[in-house]
C-alpha cells in the first residue's frame, strides 16, 4: 500500500549537510535507516556533502540523497569530482518516478557548477537504467577504487556486482570519458563513505 503525499507538488531542496535542519535530518536518518539498517549517519565532512531533498508542503521527505565532492588525478589531470551517495526513496512512495526526479535535479545541479568537471558513482547493476534515465550513462570496464590507498575497496571486489555512471561537464566531455573509461579509477573518499 502506497503512502499519499502530501498536499502540493514536492520540491527538489537542497542543504550542506551540517546546515541540514533538526526535523530534515531525522528523516533522512529514518529514510536511510530503513535502507540500509545499522549504516551509520552522515558522511565525511571532508567530502563537504550536500543533502538534496525531494520535499512535500508539509515537510515530508519523500526521497534524498546526499552528493560529495572530492579532486581525482587520472591521465596527468586533476578533476573535480561529484558523486551520488545513498539515493533512497521512502518505501511507501517507491515507483512514482520520485527518485528519478531527485537524481535528474541533482545532475542538473552539478551540470549547472562551474566548480563540478564531472559526476561519478556506481551502483548495483539492476539500478542501471534508472540512472541512465536520469542522464548519467555507464562506464564500460571502469572500476572505482575507494576506501584509502592502504585499505582499498573496489567497485569490482568479490560479492560486488557494480556499475560506474557518470557525466561530464568539461569542454571536451568525448576526451574526458575516454580518459575514465576502462580504467581503474583511484577514488578513495577515505573510511566514511568508502565507494561514496
């Protein structure tokens, strides 16, 4: 049984995270909570993370996810990087198209900063041509590696079943995927959000 929303159309909102409102927070908390049971909350403040929100009139979350930002130097080049973390949807809203409203904004919001060269994530392969229609097309053979450089985690370890999506906003966005494309990519977020 689906949940009504509430009265008026909901709004794409966004926060840095520290700025996240009380009532906000607790939410997504629940939100991620039921998501991802016994995850810790938050995210790294060195990925100076940015909650964006799918909001009701009267205050109720409908879907949130969280992008990061961090600088990757691949092929003799520093990007700035953005990436999509803990896209979620409450469960009793899911298949109104919600989430992939949320996750479009987000990328035009990345599209539209002039600090942003590229959005960059994985996801479990069934989530594939959710984000694809959201405008972020996968990676072929690319592999994300997270965690630290002493205690990795790769998008293509054991048990994982992952794909890479990005897009790129730079002047020449053809060179740039070909330099992300098939190549492992030395993300490393930190111990926080260890594939962000």
């Amino acid at each position: 049984m689906s949940e009504p929303m509430g009265p008026g159309s909901p709004r794409v909102i966004g926060y840095a995270e520290a700025d996240l409102p009380a009532g906000l927070a607790r939410q997504v908390a629940e939100l991620e909570d039921a998501a991802w049971p016994g995850a810790e909350p938050g995210h790294d403040p060195a990925l100076a993370p940015r909650a964006l929100l799918l909001s009701a009139a009267d205050g109720t979350v409908a879907a949130s996810l969280t992008l990061l930002f961090k600088e990757i130097r691949l092929a003799g080049r520093t990007y700035r990087a953005a990436g999509l973390s803990a896209v979620v949807t409450r469960t009793g809203l899911r298949g109104r198209g919600l989430g992939g409203r949320l996750v479009a904004a987000a990328r035009a919001e990345l599209a539209a900063d002039p600090a942003v060269d590229l959005a960059l994530f994985s996801c479990d392969r069934p989530l594939t041509a959710f984000y694809e229609a959201a405008g972020f097309a996968p990676l072929p053979g690319t592999v994300l590696v997270g965690g630290t450089p002493e205690d990795p985690l790769a998008t293509d370890d054991p048990g994982f079943d992952k794909v890479v999506h990005a897009a790129f906003f730079t002047d020449d966005p053809g060179r740039d995927r070909a330099a992300f494309t098939g190549v492992r990519v030395p993300l490393h977020p930190g111990n926080i959000d260890r594939l962000w």
